[in-house]
C-alpha cells in the first residue's frame, strides 16, 4: 500500500530539507497558514516532480545526492518505482560566488 498524496510531498520535502545545496523552489509571499514549500512538490499516481533552487555549483554532485536521498524517502512510503523529476527552476546569486 502506498501512503497518500499529501504525505508523500511532505515526505519528498522531508528528504530534499536533509540536501545541502538546494532549497524548494517557492512563491515570493509571505504569512500564509501552510508551508508553502509544499508547492514546490507535485505529487501524481505516476511521478513525482520537485522544483528546487539551486544554492551551490556544480549542479551534478547536488542532484545525485538528492536523487538518492528522494529515492529512499519514496521507497519508505511504498513508491520506489515513481517517475521522479528534480527540476532546478532557479540558481541562487550566491551559487557563484563560492570558490573552487
């Protein structure tokens, strides 16, 4: 059985919180009565697409920890064969700013 809809985004959320390196990719408002970081996970039968921001360079070593760690969160609520997309939407200025 696999958990719903909503438990698996606060799961997926959950997961790439633990990632140094990226964050949700979130609205720009402030004081609302949810975590808004919620909407940066959509969650669907099939798949599953987080959008992030990148907070550090290179981007492959970020996201191939975030894969694995999303992985083994989907896999603790029964949904380790769900489609999964991280998609970085934005790059943080600061990203460029850290040295080799």
């Amino acid at each position: 059985m696999t958990a719903p809809a909503g438990t698996v985004a606060e799961v997926v959320l959950a997961a790439v919180r633990k990632v140094p390196g990226l964050r949700p990719a979130t609205p720009q408002v402030t004081r609302m009565p949810w975590d808004l970081e919620l909407l940066a996970v959509d969650v669907a039968p099939g798949d599953i697409e987080v959008r992030l921001v990148a907070l550090v360079l290179p981007l492959g070593p970020v996201l191939r920890l975030a894969e694995t760690v999303v992985r083994q969160a989907l896999a603790d609520v029964g949904r380790e064969r769900t489609l999964l997309r991280l998609v970085i939407t934005d790059v943080d200025a600061t990203a460029f700013d850290q040295g080799p």
